[in-house]
C-alpha cells in the first residue's frame, strides 16, 4: 500500500474511531461509502476491533481499539 492510501485510511479510522456514524467515503477507490462492524474481543471484553469496509469495492481495513463504554 502506498503512502496516500495508509494516510487516507488513517485520516478514515481517526474519524470512525471517534464517531462510527460518520460518512466516509472509501480511502481505496474513492467509489462508496465505509461501513462500520465492530467486533469484541473473547479473551478481553474491553477491547474490539473496529472494521472498516467499503459497500461498493469491499476494500478494507481495521483497527484495534478500546470497547466504549455502554449508555
């Protein structure tokens, strides 16, 4: 993956890090939207990781994260 892209994904996690319901287009291709599923650790419920997948092309990536905490 070249620079431009690592740094379009990172600009793209740092958002749905904070916000999962962000708008996002696809740091990829540039051709849909990313789609947010996150999935939490067996062995250690306070952590997860956030996926971050495009609905168009299905590029993706993830990052490791802390659980929010529940409202």
């Amino acid at each position: 993956m070249n620079k431009a892209k690592v740094e379009k994904w990172t600009a793209a996690a740092k958002i749905l890090g904070v916000d999962p319901s962000q708008i996002v287009r696809c740091p990829e291709r540039d051709d849909g939207v990313l789609v947010v599923h996150d999935v939490v650790f067996e062995r250690d419920p306070t952590m997860m990781e956030r996926w971050l997948i495009c609905d168009t092309c299905h590029a993706g990536n993830a990052m490791r994260m802390p659980t929010p905490p529940k409202r």
